[in-house]
C-alpha cells in the first residue's frame, strides 16, 4: 500500500539538523507565495530536501538572512541553496523549534 498520502507537506523541524557544523541543505524550488497566518503575512516556499518537495513558512529573520546572501529579489532564490537548522525560540512563554536560515 502506498502510503506517501499521510506525509506532510510541510517542513518539520524534527527533519532538520539542530547543530549549525552540520547544517540541512535545501534548494528553494519557487518565488514563494504570501499567506496570511494568524500572526499576520506569511511567505512561504517550495523547497527540497533530502529529495522531497515540501513547502516551508519563512521566518522575517530566515528572509533577512536569505536576503543577505541572494539579494532582495526572491525570483533570483530559485535553484539556490539555503543551510537550514532547527533552533530552539521562546514563542508566548513555550519554547519551540524554528527552522532558520544560517
């Protein structure tokens, strides 16, 4: 039975390397789409990792980052490497994983 139905489609942070030596290699796969989460506008992406496409909702820091690197532009991120790692953030008192760009 092919049960590939029941992955996500969204990154995980439990996919995600959580040491900065050893980082996660993704491919950014699209321009990226605005969202309206529930803490405002969200980008998110189509990425690959480790051979699947999964989306992936951008951090302001991860774009600040990524910004750095490729420029303003997202349309130039496209077939561009990021090195993603999971670390943990203080979100409304409850510490979480976040995936952020290195």
């Amino acid at each position: 039975m092919d049960l590939r139905e029941y992955e996500s489609e969204w990154l995980k942070t439990e996919n995600i390397s959580k040491t900065p030596e050893k980082p996660t290699i993704a491919t950014i796969k699209d321009e990226g789409t605005e969202s309206e989460g529930k803490f405002g506008k969200q980008i998110i992406f189509h990425v690959v990792v480790e051979g699947s496409t999964v989306k992936w909702r951008a951090s302001k820091t991860s774009i600040r980052n990524i910004i750095k690197v490729y420029g303003p532009e997202s349309k130039e991120w496209i077939g561009k490497e990021l090195k993603l790692v999971a670390i943990p953030v203080s979100i409304r008192g409850e510490v979480k994983q976040m995936v952020v760009v290195l």
